[in-house]
C-alpha cells in the first residue's frame, strides 16, 4: 500500500487543489479539493496522466460543492453533494469541476477487474442516502492518510479508514471491494521515500520541480532515483515515463486549472508553477499542444 499527498496552491488568487491518494489493493483511489479553480478533462486530456482509459472500472462520488458529469454516449448531469456515478472505464467517464467561492470535493476510486473480479460494470448515476455520512467517512480516510504519508507505521490506520469507508459505500449497493493488502506486492521502504520525495517537490509554490528537489527530500542519487521512477509508475497506473516529463505534465495540468479561477492572468499563474516568463510558460504550454493560458480559460468557459 502506498499513499500520496500533494499539494498547490496561487498566492493572491485564493486558489488551491489539494489530493490525497491510496494505491494498493487492486485500486486507486483519490480524493480531491479544489477551491476557486475549475478543471475539465475534456478540455485538458493530459489530466488522465496516462493511466489506461480502458479495463478499469471507475466509482466516483461528489461530496462537496459543484460540478458537471459525462459519460460516453449519455446526457451530462450536475453532480450535487452525495451523487454517485459509475463508469466502465477512466474513458467513459469526464468530468467538469466549477471555479467557484465554493469548496468541491470528490472521491474518485479506479479499479482493477484482473483483481477483483465481479460482473461487468453498467454506467449508471444515482445519489447515496446516506451522503453526510460518506463526507465523514472520506474526512477520516484523508486524516489517515495525512498520519502515514508522514509516517508509514501509521498505513494501518489507512487500510482501517479506507475499509470503513468501503463498508459504508457497499451498504449503499456500490460495487467496493475490500482493501486486501496482499492482491498487491508490498512497496519498499526505498519507494515509499522516493514517492513522498516527489510529493513535496511537487507541492512547492512559485518553483517548477526539479530532480534535485527529490535528490536533496529523499537523500538519493539521481541516477538511483531514474532507475526507481518507472517502478512507482506502475504503483501509480500510468506508463513508465521519466520524473521530468512527469513533473511537466503535472505543472502544466495544474496552470491549465488554475487558469479558469476568477482574476487569474498568465504572469499570475506562470510564477506560480514556476515559469521565468509568461513566454516561457506559453512555449510549454503549446509544447503539448495545449491552447495558450489565455484560450484555456475561453474553452472553458464555452464547455460550460
């Protein structure tokens, strides 16, 4: 079991999103919250990172503030608090989360058939009876998560919170499985340092992250930390790639949201993941393709 929590925020615009991770099992879950910065994978298809689109199934639940639901091949809907979507595959589903004064908050579980078994997945929404309840249990969950990635002799409360939370959703007639922590090979204390390593560079402000931020958090070599990356990859779900190119996918995702907040501008943003200029973050931007900072915030709001 392995567990990750990240963080980024822009000085002076009140914008934030914060995740909180569990991968092992067999899933992949992770909460998020976002304040006053909207996102849509639609829009920005690198927010899947790579993982598979196909041969997961997807559980996904609203548990605070706004947001907008699509499945392939059906009407979008609003995600009201407590609603409960499920999705055969990363790839059926998308999802559009609105930059508003309010907190959005969700709960996004990926998981792996091969494992688990069971029937097909049918797409479907619905809403939880009981969804104050799931708000609280997911509360729990993150404050676990907190107490390991700081200290993994605490991943035993993790998989405690997390099986609550599981037996919670499952009285709800959601397809959650058990947490077995040996349907997963155990992670080695080496990996679990180099993945806390890349949460902290990754959750810096005003500075893009660079391998000798996790050189310097986790007390290894570069070279020794390359070796290893492909390997937290696969705990993560998504191809093998290098810590630069993941590194720049994730500041790029992360200036396309904050993009979309109330008052932003392209210098605000491009200081704060780190960019020299707002040309410099321009040139990444459309490095992948991706509208400039300017269009990001136009081609959101006309998805709306």
């Amino acid at each position: 079991m392995l567990v990750s929590v990240q963080r980024f925020a822009v000085d002076g615009l009140g914008c934030a999103r914060d995740t909180w991770a569990l991968y092992g099992g067999g899933l992949r879950l992770h909460m998020v919250r976002h304040r006053r910065m909207g996102a849509d994978d639609r829009l920005v298809p690198l927010l899947a990172f790579g993982r598979p689109a196909a041969g997961r199934n997807l559980v996904g639940l609203a548990l605070e503030g706004r947001s907008y639901a699509r499945m392939r091949g059906r009407d979008g809907t609003d995600e009201l608090v407590g609603s409960a979507t499920l999705a055969p595959g990363r790839g059926a589903f998308s999802a559009r989360i609105e930059p508003d004064d309010e907190e959005t908050s969700s709960l996004t579980i990926e998981l792996d058939p091969a494992v688990h078994g069971g029937p097909a997945l049918v797409a479907e929404t619905g809403a939880l009876a009981r969804p104050g309840r799931a708000g609280e249990l997911a509360g729990a969950l993150r404050s676990a998560i907190e107490l390991a990635w700081a200290d993994p002799a605490a991943l035993p409360l993790v998989a405690q919170a997390a099986d609550t939370l599981g037996d919670a959703l499952r009285a709800e007639g959601l397809p959650i499985p058990r947490l077995e922590p040996g349907a997963s090979p155990p992670v080695s204390p080496s990996l679990r340092a180099l993945a806390r390593a890349v949460d902290l560079a990754l959750s810096q402000r005003g500075a893009r992250p660079m391998l000798v931020d996790v050189e310097s958090a986790s007390g290894r070599t570069a070279r020794t930390l390359e070796r290893a990356f492909p390997a937290l990859c696969g705990l993560w779900g998504q191809p093998a790639v290098s810590f630069r190119d993941h590194a720049r996918r994730a500041v790029l995702a992360r200036a396309c949201w904050a993009m979309t907040s109330p008052g932003a501008t392209t210098e605000a943003v491009a200081r704060a993941v780190g960019f020299a200029s707002p040309n410099a973050f321009c040139r990444a931007m459309a490095s992948y393709g991706l509208p400039s900072p300017g269009r990001v915030r136009e081609r959101f709001r006309a998805l709306g």
